[in-house]
C-alpha cells in the first residue's frame, strides 16, 4: 500500500488544537488562583468583620458597666444623703474619696468585664460638686480588652431650677407682661450682701417650662420673655407683639428659635409638711423670735382691715387647714410682713387668697419667704395673688393652680400645676433659687466619655493598684 504524507491542514489543525488546549490550561489556572484570592480575602474579611463585631459587642458591654458604676455611685450618694450610715461600707475611703471595684461580669461566651468607680467628695458640704469617674473593661480570653473611662459631675436637684414652671400650661394674658432674671447671690458667698432687683442686674435667664406636650401649654401671647423657653412636645404660642430673646439674639429676630426647646420634663413630687411644731389656737400679731428657729401649726390665718402679722427670726408656719378651704387669706390693707433678716416658710393644703398689701418681704432675696403646697389632689388648691406692689416669694405647689393679677413685679419663682399671669406683671426669676436646696438628692449636671490618651492620663494613678 502507497504511503502517502500527513495533510498539512491536519498538522495545522493538530497544532492549533494543542495551543487552544495550553490556552484553557493557563485560563482555568489563572480563575482558580483569582477564586483562591477572592476567597482568601472574603475569609479574611469575614475574619475581621467578626473581631470587629466583638470589639464593640464589648465596647458596649464596657460603656453599660461604665454607666452601671455611675448609677451605683449616684445611688450611694444620695443613700447617703437620706441618712443611710451603712452605704459606703463595703467601699474603700481615704476621708475625701472613695472607690471601689465590682468585678465578676458575665457578658457572653467567654467575655468577662469589671468596673472601678472612683467618687471624689463622698461626703459633699454645703456648695459642693461631686465628681463620679468610671473605668470599665470588657475582654475574652486570647484578645486586647475594651476599655471605657465615664466622669461625670453632680449637682443638688433644685425645686426651683427655672423661673415659671407648670405641670400643664402656663398662660400670659397681659398687655404687657415680661419676665426675665437677675442673680441675687451672684459670687454664692452669704456672707456678702444681696444683690436687689434693678435694670442693671437684669439677665436673660428668665426661663418658662411646661412638662405638657400641647402646643397650647405655654401661651407666650403678647409678653415678652428675656430668657428662654421649654416645653415638653409642643411650640409656645406667641402673639403678633409678643417676643422670646436675649441677650445673644439678633436685632431683627423677634421669636430666637435658639431660646426655644421641646424636650423639657420635671419631677412634680408633693414635699410633705413637718409634723410637728407648736400648736396655736390663733396667730398673734408677731410671730417667732429675731436670731431663733421656730415652727408653728395653726389650722388656718384670716386677716382683714388694717391688721397684720410680722415674723421674727426663721419661721416655719404649718397650716393644717385641709384642702377646699382657704388657709391663708389676706384682705383689704393687711399683710404680713418679714422683716429685713427674718425668714418665712409655709406649708399649706388648703387655698391661698393674698390681696390688699399681701406678703411684704423686706428681704432683697425671694429665698426668704417660700410657700409648700402640699395638696395631693391635682387642682386640689388655688394661690391667688393680687396686688400692684412687689411680692418676692418662692412658690412650689405641683398640684396647685396659681394665678398672678395686678401690675406689680413678681420676683422669684413658681412651680405649680398651671401658671396664669394677668394685668400688666412683670416676673422677675431669681437665678440664686437654683442653688438653694441644699438637703436635695443628687442629679447628673455633666457628662463626657474620656476617649483621648492626655484625658485618660489624668486618672492613672486613680485607678491604678486596685
């Protein structure tokens, strides 16, 4: 048989066969190399998305410890503060400060935390700011521990932290009514004199609040607030001619957007009036002793004509009087009158009716004489206080209705129920009111996370060693 020569389109075809077959080779190589990066790197990602996960699963663990020692403190101080003798016992002191560890936190598979709480001025006098500072730390086995540091500053809770406050709604219903503030007690040093209302102490504090998300719980209407502002929800009404400024606010801004919040909510918490005192049949005409603390229970003081009652040293007046009645009612030219240095407080159920020359307070500080509702019925009591003079009082009645008529000033500050102003009464918020109860429990004033290395640095040594 004759032999013939390969075709030379089968070697071709031969060749370019065995060059595609290379070809695929090299492609299927080179996807699988891209797969293995790509999972490689899915894998790493999935890896440092779960050690990213857990880092600030923990980082929240350690800032809910930070804060859990915070309230821990705050709760041993004001323990403290209501007589517990027993609440820092299991915490190591140096007479200044105190501190302690709370360890032994479960936080998840294999994640374990602590807390140390650091309290400086444990034992706070008069004036005083605590200071609460917090190191916690939250790791697992294996892994860098997360670490957060909290200080925080407290302040006595004040009854009388704004000017006008109301548990409902507060009404202007005057022409021209305004409020605005000064500070009566500007360095907080008794020991030098007051500082009396004029236009040159004027301040722009003059805040109004309602706890009510309405937007009718604060009618502005035509008065003009030198101050701010807070509701709980809604925005004040504030008529063509009434304003909300201060000092910051431009010229040409009639309503300061900055000077208003909706965010505002209180406490409205009943002080109970003391039980005890000596009981009289009826008020004489001077009551107390000048340079002594006194306290007194009578069921209730009616005075009219031209007769008036004059208070001595520092007086505590309970009247005992229940609510429906009117407890303390003054009429045609009586009054009672404190004496520049007396002191006067009330504790009263029933109404307050003051008219004709009222409560005539000789005291550059409103501080001075001071009115408790202590109805427990909401509207259960009515204050009404009318008159052109100057009425310098301190009113707390959460479930009172007060009600200001005349074209006199107002100097002070109220908390009640609801607040209506009318006449042409200027209101004027003692700013030294804010510092005023010193018996009250602890608040948070100030709160910051330490989160740079120079902040941290300052309490090493706090926290070092224990």
């Amino acid at each position: 048989m004759e032999d013939h020569p390969p075709d030379p389109t089968i070697r071709s075809v031969r060749r370019l066969l065995r060059r595609e077959h290379g070809a695929v080779l090299i492609v299927a190589l080179l996807l699988a190399a891209l797969i293995a990066v790509g999972l490689g790197s899915y894998l790493s990602l999935n890896l440092s998305t779960s050690r990213l996960a857990r880092r600030t699963f923990h980082g929240f663990g350690a800032l809910n410890l930070a804060e859990s020692g915070v309230e821990e403190a705050v709760w041993s101080m004001n323990r403290a503060q209501a007589g517990d003798r027993t609440v820092w016992q299991d915490w190591q002191n140096d007479g200044t400060s105190a501190w302690r560890k709370f360890s032994g936190f479960n936080l998840g598979p294999s994640a374990e935390g602590w807390v140390k709480v650091y309290v400086d001025k444990y034992q706070p006098g008069p004036g005083d700011r605590p200071r609460i500072v917090t190191q916690s730390s939250v790791g697992a086995p294996g892994g860098a521990p997360v670490t957060r540091v909290l200080e925080v500053s407290l302040r006595r809770r004040a009854l009388f932290a704004s000017g006008l406050v109301a548990r409902d709604s507060i009404v202007f219903n005057g022409a021209v009514t305004s409020v605005d503030s000064w500070n009566s007690d500007p360095d907080a040093d008794p020991r030098t004199a007051p500082v009396p209302y004029s236009s040159a102490a004027r301040r722009d504090g003059g805040s109004i609040a309602s706890a009510a998300v309405a937007n009718s719980a604060v009618a502005v209407n035509q008065a003009d607030i030198w101050g701010y502002v807070a509701t709980g929800g809604g925005q004040p009404e504030v008529g063509s001619n009434g304003s909300v400024r201060g000092a910051d606010t431009p010229d040409n801004v009639r309503i300061d957007p900055n000077r208003i919040s909706t965010d505002f909510n209180a406490d409205f918490f009943v002080i109970p009036a003391p039980a005890d005192g000596t009981v009289l049949a009826s008020v004489p005409p001077v009551l107390g002793v000048a340079g002594t603390r006194t306290r007194f229970r009578v069921a209730a003081i009616a005075l009219s004509g031209r007769e008036s009652l004059t208070i001595l040293g520092d007086v505590t007046l309970v009247l005992t009087g229940t609510g429906g009645i009117d407890a303390l009612s003054l009429a045609g030219q009586a009054a009672i009158v404190i004496p520049d240095g007396a002191r006067l407080t009330i504790f009263v159920e029933g109404n307050v009716r003051l008219t004709g020359r009222g409560l005539f307070n000789g005291n550059a500080q409103p501080g001075s004489c001071q009115i408790f509702g202590v109805n427990q019925s909401p509207g259960g009591q009515v204050l009404e206080i009318a008159g052109n003079g100057a009425l310098k009082c301190a009113i707390y009645a959460p479930n009172g209705e007060v009600r200001i008529v005349g074209n006199g000033d107002v100097m002070g500050a109220i908390l009640a129920r609801t607040v209506t102003l009318a006449g042409n009464a200027a209101f004027h918020y003692d700013e030294a009111l804010g510092r005023l109860d010193s018996d009250q429990p602890f608040a948070i004033a100030q709160w910051r996370e330490l989160t740079s290395a120079a902040d941290r640095a300052a309490f090493e040594a706090v926290f070092r060693g224990w």
